[in-house]
C-alpha cells in the first residue's frame, strides 16, 4: 500500500512540470509555393507595351488589316499578367480586349482568359511545345451556339517579339484566323 503515495506523487510531479513548459508554439506555416520554370517563362514573357502594325483577321472570305497595341503588367504577386488590348482596322471601331495570363502548378498548363467587347469570353489552356513555344486551346460555344474550337499559338521569337497565331474552327472547318507579330518597346 505505500506504492500509491509514491505513485500519486510522480503523476502530480509529472503535471506540474507540463503545465510549467506552457502552451505548444503553434507549427510554422508551410512555404509558399513556387512558379515551375516553364510557368515563369510563361508569365514573365508578357509584361510590357506590345505593338503590331501586320495584324490580321479573317473571318469567312472578307480579311481586315490592322494594328494592335497591348499593355501588359505583373499581377498577383507575379503569379500573373494582366494585358490590355486594342484592334484597330480601318473603317470599324476599334475593339478592345482584356486577357489574363496565369499558370496552373497542379496541371503544369498555362491559361489565357480572355474577354472581349464582342461579348465573348473565353479560358484558352495549354503547355509548351518547345521552349518558345505555347499553344493554348478553348472548345465552346459561340455566341450564336454553334460548337467551336479557338487553338491560339503564342512564339517568342526573342523577348521583344512575339508571333501570335489563332485559328477557330466549327465542325472541322476553319472561320476565322488572326495572325500578328508584335514588337515590345
């Protein structure tokens, strides 16, 4: 019987030496997380001034001439680009386009949103294909219904110039094209 005495006394001894540590430091918060290479080399491309005087559109038969002139600047704590775009043509109003860039870690994809004053909006997606290289796809509707498919091409020639290359296509066929090679200053 005089083992519970002695006993007692170490689980009290044992407490008191607990409650004497104070409260657990909570854990650090983990890292944050980091742009892969290749999703750096996508969002870092597109901050600057960009501007084309060879930028075309062809819808059907009819093909228009223009100019396009964007403004690109880091966002989201450079996890993205937010570019501001205007399409001028001769003889039509000039159209405006805003279009944020941004990369996917958990798919290794880059994305273009894109929404434009012709009402459409649309998240185009893709990866590399070389390492100047990026094809971006959108599948969905148009504005009138029918099911299409956008596949726009963006190649950095060097980091001043890029070549931008869209097709759509309905039901197999090519509607539309838009091609331009745009300078950086």
């Amino acid at each position: 019987m005089k083992k519970w005495p002695t006993l007692l006394a170490l689980t009290f001894a044992a407490a008191a030496v607990a409650q004497d540590k104070g409260p657990a430091k909570p854990a650090a918060p983990p890292p944050p997380p980091k742009l892969s290479a290749e999703g750096k080399r996508f969002v870092e491309a597109w901050p600057g001034s960009w501007s084309s005087d060879d930028t075309s559109f062809t819808l059907g038969a009819q093909k228009m001439k223009g100019s396009l002139k964007m403004s690109c600047e880091k966002v989201s704590s450079g996890w993205g680009a937010l570019c501001k775009g205007v399409f001028s043509v001769q003889g039509m109003p000039p159209s405006e386009n805003t279009f944020m860039m941004g990369w996917d870690l958990a798919t290794g994809t880059g994305h273009m949103f894109e929404v434009a004053d012709t009402g459409e909006v649309h998240d185009h997606s893709g990866k590399w294909t070389n390492d100047k290289t990026i094809t971006l796809v959108r599948s969905g509707k148009t504005l009138d219904g029918k099911l299409e498919k956008d596949s726009c091409t963006a190649t950095w020639v060097s980091p001043s110039e890029l070549k931008f290359d869209c097709v759509g296509t309905q039901a197999g066929a090519t509607v539309w094209t838009f091609t331009s090679t745009s300078k950086k200053s």
